[in-house]
C-alpha cells in the first residue's frame, strides 16, 4: 500500500486553491488513502462520517469546509447570508467538539465587510491550521517539563505514559495534543514507553495512535481499554495525558468514551492525569461539563462490526449477535475534581476557573 511521507500532514489545500486534500483514516493502518474534497458537503461527510476527526483537525476541516462554501457559492458571490447558512449546515455535523464551531465563526468573523470574501475566508482557513500547528507545538513544550521531571526521578528506567484515543498529529495537523509532550520527550533523548489504549469501538488508539508512535519510533504498547487500571495498580504507569473535544471553564473535560474510566483509576492509585488542549477546545461559555456538553451518540453499527485485515484485505466482521441490541456513547465527561492539569499552548494549569483565567485572562 502506498505509504505516508515521515513529514506530513492530515489536511492541506491543495495547488489548485479549490481542492482540500485529506487523509482518510477510516483506512488506516492497512491503507493509506488521501480524498478530495471540493464542496461543503464532501467536508461536512468527511467531519460526520471520521474521515476527519478530533478536535483541532475537526476545526481547521471547518475552516477549509467555509472556503469551499464560499468557492461554489451561486453565481460565484458568497454573500454574508449564504455563508451563514452554510456555516449552520456546517456546524450540525458533529456536535460534541467546541472546534468546530469556533472555526466556523472565525471565518465568518474574517468575511464579515470583506471586498473579497473568498480570499478572507482562505486567509482564516489558514490561519487556523497554522495557529493549531503552533498550539500543539507549544503544548509539547510545555508538557516536556512533566516528562523531564518523572525521567529524573526513575534514573535508567523509561517513563511510562498512558494515552486514550488519538490524540495524534492525525487529529491535531501536526504534533497533536496528547502526543505532543511524548514527541518532545522522544526528541529531547527521554527513555519513553506509551501504553496505547485500544479505544472501543473504532479503535483509534489501535489504529492510529500505534501507527504514529510506530513511525515516529515511540516504544509503544498496544492494550485493551479495561487494562490500564491493572497496570496502574502495579506501578507501570507514570503518568495518563489524554486529549479532549471540549473542556468548560471550570476545567470538566469531555474526551472518548472512556477516559472518565482512566482518571477513575489513575486518582484511585495517586497518578497524575493530565488533559492536553489548544486554547481553542475550551468553551468559555459553559460552567457544567456534565449538563452542558452534548455527547454524541452514533451508529450502534460501529459497536456490532469491526474492521481489520485478514492478511489479503480489509473486512468489516461482526462480533455481537446478529441484530444485538447496541448503544454507542462517543464521549464521556471527566469532572474537572479528577483532573491533575491542563497542559495548554500558554502552559500548565490546574482544572479550575480561575487558574484557566490565569493563563488566559482576556476571556
């Protein structure tokens, strides 16, 4: 199968200015596969059916989605009107990741008594996924200082982390969130192991965070999701940093199903649990993570079937009993008591208001 360059990036606007390239990582890691989108539904398909997922890809997806809009607008002339019913249509995509609709109205911000609308919404597009790019550059940064100081208490002896989900450069453009303290700790020489959760039901710590951290030359293993408090319990896990999909203010944090599991176990057995985020994944405007945060609930197919590869091809097999009852909560909500810190493009923060202010206090 065609393989990815060792530098590369899961969406880019391609030559031509009208054609957004993705990686398709429904296919991964048996096939590499980059689509094309060149309307607003092609990007709204590619955000609702996980072409495209986590929360500051999902974002700069917007963005590229707007412009898209904003190409094939009737008669070429993206009114502000149309470009905010595109933008609506836009936003009912997916509706657990606050980046989405951040990016949505940064572009309309930008097209709002612009002359020319579709070179203001090219410039945010970009704009966004550069800014995200230098986020998770920063959350590295920032994070290599935890790693740095767990490295320097167990000298000879690799620092353990455990992740959950994709919290890639797959879902984040480049460096990721999650990931991004392991890369900087990786580069900077640090002995790091990655226990990677499996996470049920599409697997994307199986299929993508192991391929990343493959190709990047992380020590990795790949566990089952009920594993982690086994391992915690036994002192083989250092440290949990998990990515997130939208965080209150107050520091709750909705991330994949899951997670609330892990930090569970990791206060059960005094093990830092640390959320990795842009600034851009928080929600300044809710308090009540619980209450507030919509969690999607998808098609009870992708519990029933999984895919995988039989050594010639891929294949979608069944694993429930024909016609078994199914329920597929996509996320849950972490409460913000059971969180360590933030790690943030700004730095490192606790969970609660008005440390989050601290970082960023003109919000």
């Amino acid at each position: 199968m065609p393989q990815a360059p060792v530098k590369q990036r899961p969406i880019w606007l391609d030559t031509d200015g009208k054609t957004v390239k993705i990686i398709d990582q429904r296919q991964l890691p048996h096939q590499f596969v980059i689509e094309d989108l060149r309307t607003l539904d092609n990007a709204i398909r590619a955000i609702k059916d996980m072409y495209v997922r986590g929360a500051p890809l999902i974002g700069a997806t917007a963005g590229y989605g707007m412009l898209l809009a904003a190409l094939n607008a009737p008669e070429g002339n993206p009114t502000g009107a149309y470009l905010r019913r595109e933008g609506q249509r836009l936003k009912a995509a997916r509706p657990t990741a606050v980046n989405l609709a951040w990016a949505v109205d940064q572009t309309l911000a930008a097209a709002e008594g612009a002359d020319d609308k579709i070179a203001a919404v090219r410039t945010a597009a970009d704009a966004i996924a550069e800014q995200e790019v230098e986020n998770c550059r920063r959350i590295g940064e920032h994070g290599l200082t935890l790693m740095q100081a767990i490295s320097q208490k167990k000298p000879g002896h690799p620092v353990n982390v455990l992740t959950h989900c994709n919290a890639g450069w797959l879902a984040c453009v480049e460096h990721g969130t999650a990931t991004a303290p392991i890369y900087a700790a990786h580069d900077a020489g640090i002995d790091v192991h990655v226990w990677v959760d499996e996470t049920r039901p599409l697997n994307q710590g199986a299929r993508l965070t192991a391929w990343e951290l493959n190709r990047h030359g992380v020590n990795h293993t790949l566990i089952t999701d009920n594993a982690g408090g086994h391992l915690m319990q036994h002192g083989q896990v250092d440290i949990v940093i998990v990515g997130t999909d939208r965080t209150t203010c107050t520091g709750d944090v909705a991330n994949k199903i899951g997670t609330y599991l892990k930090a569970l176990a990791a206060r059960d057995n005094q093990i830092p649990f640390y959320v990795a985020l842009p600034s851009s994944t928080i929600d300044w405007q809710i308090t009540d993570g619980l209450a507030e945060i919509p969690i999607e609930q998808r098609d009870p197919d992708e519990v029933r079937w999984i895919p995988g590869h039989t050594g010639k091809t891929t294949a979608q097999v069944l694993i429930s009993p024909q016609n078994c009852p199914a329920a597929n909560y996509a996320f849950d909500v972490t409460p913000a008591r059971l969180v360590t810190g933030l790690i943030t493009e700004r730095g490192i923060c606790k969970a609660t208001l008005e440390d989050i202010k601290r970082l960023f206090p003109e919000k």
